[in-house]
C-alpha cells in the first residue's frame, strides 16, 4: 500500500495523556495505520511492556504485516513487545481473556475510520467515487449500507439519518430513498447521490478512478448522509458501549484510558461514561453528595491546535479525552 493510509491525530497529546509506563501493558484498539501504535511501542521497547493493536478490517492488518519487514517501523509483526489482533474491540475483553491478560495500564481508542476508508474508491465509504455502497469496515461478515437502504423501513431510515447524521431533513431523504428502491435497488454510491440531488451524478471524464462530479452545494447533506450509514453498518455506537465496560473492567488503578471522538454522539457517550463510569452517565453521590466515580478525569475534550489543523485538517473534529481509573 503506497498511499497514506492515515495520520495521527493528536498524537503528541494522545500519548501524553496515556502517561505510558516502559513495563506496562498497553491496548490501542484502533490500530488503522499504526501511528498511535507506534508511538506507544517507542516507550514501551525495551522495557518490559506490550502493546496489543486491535483493528478489525484487514487492510488494516496487511498494513501491520507490510509494516513488519521495516526494521525502523514495527520490528516484526508480534514479538515480545507487540501483538495484532484482528477483531472488532467490542470483543476487547473475550481477545484479553484469551491472551491470559487481566489488568491493562492503558487503552487508546482512536474512534472510526482511516483516511484510507474514504480514499480507497472500491469500498463504498466516499461519494466522490462510484463504488457499491458497501461500508463495511470488517469485510467478513454482516450487513452492507445498500443492504439498509434497501431494506429498512422509512421511519427507521430517517432515525438513523437523523440521529447519526444529524440531518436535518432525514425524513425527506428516508422518503426519497423507500420512493427509489421500488423502481429499482439502491447499489451504487453514484445511484444514492443522484437520490439526494435529484438528477443523475456524472462521473469526471478521463479519471483514472471513476470520480464523480458532485455538486459543491450537496456535499455536506452528502457527508452526513454517508457518515449515518456507516455509523448504522459497523455498529459503531455499540461496539463502543461494549468496549467501555471491558475497559473499565480491565483497567488497572492508575490506569488510563484516552479516547479520540469525531462526531457529537459518540463523544457525548465516552464523555458521560469517563465522568460517571456507567453508560447511562448517571452520576452516582455517596451520603456527604461526594460524586463516586470510578475514573478521575483528566482531559475533557481536548481539541487539534490550530497548527495540526493546517497540517492535517482531518484532525479539525477530533476531541480527545482521558480519564485516569481510581
Ligand atoms: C481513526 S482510525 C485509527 C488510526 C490510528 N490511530 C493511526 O494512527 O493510524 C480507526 C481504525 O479503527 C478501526 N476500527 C473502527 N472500529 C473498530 C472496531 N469496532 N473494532 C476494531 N477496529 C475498529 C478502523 O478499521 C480504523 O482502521
């Protein structure tokens, strides 16, 4: 793989708030391109600590073994000191029980895509490429964004359009979308687009890859469209719930846990469950109205810097948060 398969965002301050100790045990559950990954294995080589890398798609795991023959990158593709896993973290603590580990010091989750999600045109998770509506960030297995298109019902297209895009106008679309689908199925990223504009999308002529020309004016309700859908096809939402509670569970006192969030929704559950300890975000008060917490927080969303920012605006959403288990 030649292209820039990601780059970090927040790294400095990421691996700051991680407070990495060289003999302690380390779990990034979001491995992508192995920025983050890499990070952590600098301060934990030569020492006794291990990192294990979690991502489920498996260009992320090629990417782990192409990195392994750089003797200046990842040095082999698991020793001692490192271990991929390929699997989704919501299975954190199956994967953990299995490889005999208990207690962790750290856990980073770096939340949903790669650069290389939207910039490989065959997977379907761009609308600047023709491509089958696919999304899946685990190519195994489970539904397809077409499969939801075509399948779910409008009331439930347009709660998800409008609780994981945010859209504004979800039932219109939701409506637009039922209408499309009994003349004919819902395939093709370039046949959705031209749903929500209204008329057909015309590729770019002479492209190598089959770009599509989207009208400047669409791409935002187009973005919070494909998000929604993705968000819908990988289960994103739980998967993070679920790897939460492991981490609370395996996280030792003194631990840390950081997570990088992009969108309000998810932040707003890693927020209410790094301040409560419980996904509902109830905060429980003991007698004297002392709030019992099991984590101390220690960044509360942290935002990119301005110079990051220039550099790698993909980083303008993320916002890092940390909490220290008690
Ligand atoms: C934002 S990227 C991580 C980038 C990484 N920190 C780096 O420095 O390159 C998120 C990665 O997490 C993976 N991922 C997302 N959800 C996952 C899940 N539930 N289980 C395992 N991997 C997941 C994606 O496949 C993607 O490669």
């Amino acid at each position: 793989m030649n292209e820039i398969y990601h780059i970090p965002a927040m790294l400095r301050e990421t691996i700051q708030g991680l407070n990495i100790q060289p003999d302690g045990l380390y779990v990034d559950v979001t491995f992508g391109g192995g920025g983050h990954s890499k990070a952590i294995l600098e301060k934990v080589k030569g020492g006794k600590g291990k990192l294990f890398s979690f991502d489920q798609d498996l260009d992320a795991y090629s990417n782990a073994m192409e990195k392994s023959s750089k003797v200046s990158d990842f040095q082999c593709f698991h020793d001692d000191n490192w271990q991929f896993v390929h699997g989704n973290f919501r299975y954190l603590r199956n994967f953990m029980d299995y490889y005999g580990v208990e207690q962790i010091d750290g856990l980073l989750g770096d939340l949903g895509v790669s650069f290389h999600h939207f910039d490989c045109p065959e997977r379907g998770f761009s609308f600047r490429f023709s491509a089958p509506l696919d999304m899946r960030m685990n190519q195994s297995g489970g539904k397809t964004a077409a499969d939801i298109l075509n399948s779910y019902s409008e009331e439930d297209l347009a709660r998800i359009l409008y609780i994981y895009g945010e859209m504004n106008n979800s039932r219109q679309i939701a409506k637009r979308i039922v209408k499309a689908r009994s003349q004919k199925a819902i395939e093709r990223t370039e046949e959705l687009v031209s749903v929500v504009i209204g008329k057909d999308v015309q590729e770019f002529k002479g492209t190598e890859v089959q770009e599509l020309d989207v009208p400047t004016g669409a791409k935002k309700e187009l973005a919070k469209l494909f998000q929604a859908l993705r968000i819908e096809v990988n289960d994103e939402m739980g998967a993070l719930r679920e790897m939460l509670i492991a981490a609370k569970e395996l996280l030792k006192p003194g631990g840390r846990i950081a997570i990088l969030t992009y969108h309000s929704l998810e932040d707003r559950i890693v927020k209410n469950f790094l301040r409560s300890g419980n996904l509902d975000g109830k905060i429980e008060k003991d007698f004297y109205g002392n709030i019992l917490s099991p984590f101390k927080v220690i960044e509360k969303g942290l935002t990119a810097s301005t110079d990051e920012v220039e550099r790698n605006p993909r980083a303008r959403s993320a916002k890092l948060r940390v909490a220290e288990k008690l």
